[in-house]
C-alpha cells in the first residue's frame, strides 16, 4: 500500500480522531514526514488486535512495520527518533529539553482535567455519537449513539477521579481560560514553544488542546473566540510544511512561556509530590516488578484557586521520571542552568527531589522496577 505521496506505508496508527494520545503522536508522525497509515480503533480492533497484543484497552499504538505494536504515546515517539533519524524532536539544550519534558508532563498529566472536564460537561451528547460513529461505522445512527454511550460511560467514570466537580469546575476553567491567555500572547511572538521549530512539548500540548478541547465542537468555539492564536496553532502543529525552523539559540526559553510553567509549577508539581509519597508506601510493601497500580489513593490538590480531592494516578510520576532523568544527566554548567530555570519557575524542589523508586514500564504496563539507590 501506498499514501499519497506514493511512497510505500510502513508504519499503522491506531487511535480515534476524538482521542488525546493519539492526538499527539498523529501531529508528531505528520511533523516527523514519517509515512503512516491510520487505523480507528473500532470495536473488533480493541477485541482482536488491542487487546490480545497489548493486554488492555487503550489508544494510540502503533503497529511497526515488522509487525511489532507499541503503546504510550512517548515510547511510540521514542521508537521513531531511535528508528527514523531525521530532524530530532527534543532540543539539544538542557533546558529547553527540561522544559520539553515538563511541558509533556502537563500537556498529558494535567491539562486532561479540563480537557475531560469541557468534553464531559459541555460535549456529551456530541461524543456519544461520535464514539458510536468511530466504533461501528455501519451502524445507523440511533444505534451509533447507543453504541458510543456505552463506550462513553467507560470515559465519563474517569471524570471524578480526575477531581472535576461542582466545587472545582470554576477553578478548572479560570486556570485553563488563564492558561488559554498566556499561550495566546506567547504565540504572538513564537510560531511554537521554542522557535519556529515545534517539539515534543508542543505535540504533547497538541493533545489535550486537539481532540477535545478544539474538536469537541463547544470546547472549539470557546478556544475560537477567546484564544484564536492557539486554534491556529493547532492547525499548524498538523502541517507538515513546518518541518523546517529552528529553536532559538543559546538553548533560551522564552520569557513567554515563564507563566505556564508558574501556573504548573503551583498547580501540578504539589501534587506530584504527594502523590510520590504515596507511591513510597505502597512501593514499601511490594517487590520490584510488581505492577503499580493506577492511583495510590486520593489526595487534596488545587487548580484555578479552587480545592477539591483527585486520585494519586502513578502514571504522572512516570512523566515526572523522564524530566528527573534528564536532569540527573546533565553535567555541572548545564546541570545549574536547569536548576536556575526550575527555581525561576518556582518548581526548584524539583532540583532535590527524588522518586522513592524506579518506575518502569513492561509488557505496556507500569511496574516498579529495580532498586538502584
Ligand atoms: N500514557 C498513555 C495514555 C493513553 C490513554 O490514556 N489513552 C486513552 C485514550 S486517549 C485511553 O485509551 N484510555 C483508556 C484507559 O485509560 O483505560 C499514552 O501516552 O499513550
């Protein structure tokens, strides 16, 4: 098989246009000029693809040309700078990957709480059929929409979790439209986070910013209007024309972007520290290998100024892990100039702190690893 281009397919995405990982790895695989082919994950794709070869339901993974499938959206990017070559994603700047890797931790970890929050709230109806559409395409639609709720009730339950509720919702939205704002005036200045060039950090905030909250039509409208500097982004981060562009020099991070990383910095970090307390306990009782579970309890956190309770989802620290490791990797000048950037963000906790353990991933699934301390 061949794309429009005429060159031979290798690689299969297979995701669903109203999914967030896949979100990020699609704009990432366009930007990367890598050939592909999309598959929706249908509901014979999860039964007898998806879940036979990665042991539980979830989207984007790719299936690579030998026949190998990979999932998480960042082992799937990894595989193809390691593989393809090319125009890498991450800078070469220690702090501009700092920032890269932070920005991967709050695109995928964090900005999923309004991006939930818009779609389920605002959008529910609209996702059902959607669902239903993705999931049986042949269905009619009175069908398509019982379909995609029953799929959708499986999504909808993860909301509370997430710590949405009549409580936090205001804060959620006064810290995403603030969010909205200080993206806006920095894409005033810069085509992307670090230059005419996108990053990893750009395809991770793609996520959250593509499938629900521009796609979702209700969510759309509210980025049209109030942030349409970042719709367009949106639209550029799909096209491969900008495969050229460089990041800015002397490994800067823009004084625009200072805001985002305050507001994560309050709102995020906090929270993972806690959660990481948790993990230790846990990680006490258990042997390496064991699989982590998905939250280790319930903690307090704040967004927007609003307080409420969400789930200690371990997942985040292994995000957290891949910034840590870059940090641990650097040398002496590089090492300060880090420690200098998180202290200006207010997140210089970070340059101290530790994971209680090593988080790994095996057979798709996060388990604690070794000791190495
Ligand atoms: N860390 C994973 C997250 C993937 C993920 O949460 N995918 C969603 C759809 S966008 C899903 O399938 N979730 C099912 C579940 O979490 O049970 C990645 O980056 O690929």
């Amino acid at each position: 098989m061949r794309d429009n281009k005429g060159n031979p397919i290798t690689y299969i995405l297979i995701g669903s246009p109203a999914s967030l990982f896949t979100g990020k790895v699609r704009g990432y695989l366009r930007w990367k000029g890598v050939s592909f082919e999309e598959t929706t994950a249908a509901a014979e794709v999860y039964r007898d693809t998806i879940v036979p070869r990665i042991g539980w339901p979830v989207i984007p993974v790719l299936q690579t040309p030998d026949g190998g499938m990979i999932q998480d959206s960042a082992d799937i990017i990894a595989h193809i700078e390691a593989r393809e070559g090319g125009t890498p994603i991450l800078p070469d700047g220690a702090v501009q990957r700092l920032a890269s890797l932070m920005l991967q931790l709050y695109g995928d970890e964090w900005l999923v709480i309004p991006a939930m929050h818009y779609r389920w709230n605002y959008n529910a109806d609209w996702i059902y059929g959607e669902f239903g559409r993705t999931s049986a395409p042949g269905a009619t639609p009175e069908e398509q929409v019982a379909i995609g709720r029953n799929i959708g009730e499986r999504f909808r339950s993860m909301v509370p979790a997430l710590g949405v509720d009549e409580a936090t919702i205001p804060g959620i939205e006064g810290s995403y439209e603030a969010f909205l704002g200080e993206f806006s005036a920095h894409l005033a200045k810069h085509p992307f986070l670090f230059g005419t060039r996108p990053s990893l950090g750009d395809f991770a905030l793609l996520g959250p910013l593509y499938a629900h909250l521009y796609r979702d039509p209700k969510s759309g409208e509210l980025m049209q209007r109030i942030a349409p500097r970042v719709a367009r982004w949106v639209t550029d981060c799909h096209d491969p024309a900008v495969i050229e562009g460089e990041y800015l020099g002397q490994d800067e991070c823009p004084a625009t972007l200072l805001p985002i990383f305050r507001r994560q910095a309050a709102e995020q970090i906090p929270f993972l520290v806690e959660t990481a307390r948790l993990l230790a306990q846990w990680a006490g009782d258990n042997a390496p290998g064991t699989a982590v579970p998905r939250a280790v309890g319930e903690l307090p956190f704040s967004i927007g100024g609003r307080t409420g309770k969400r789930a200690a989802l371990t997942f985040s620290l292994y995000r957290l892990q891949a910034a840590l490791d870059h940090l641990d990797s650097l040398d002496a000048p590089d090492r300060l100039r880090a420690d200098q950037f998180l202290s200006g963000i207010g997140a210089g906790q970070l340059s101290e702190f530790r994971l209680p353990c090593r988080l790994e991933r095996q057979n798709y699934r996060l388990v604690l690893g070794a000791d190495d301390s």
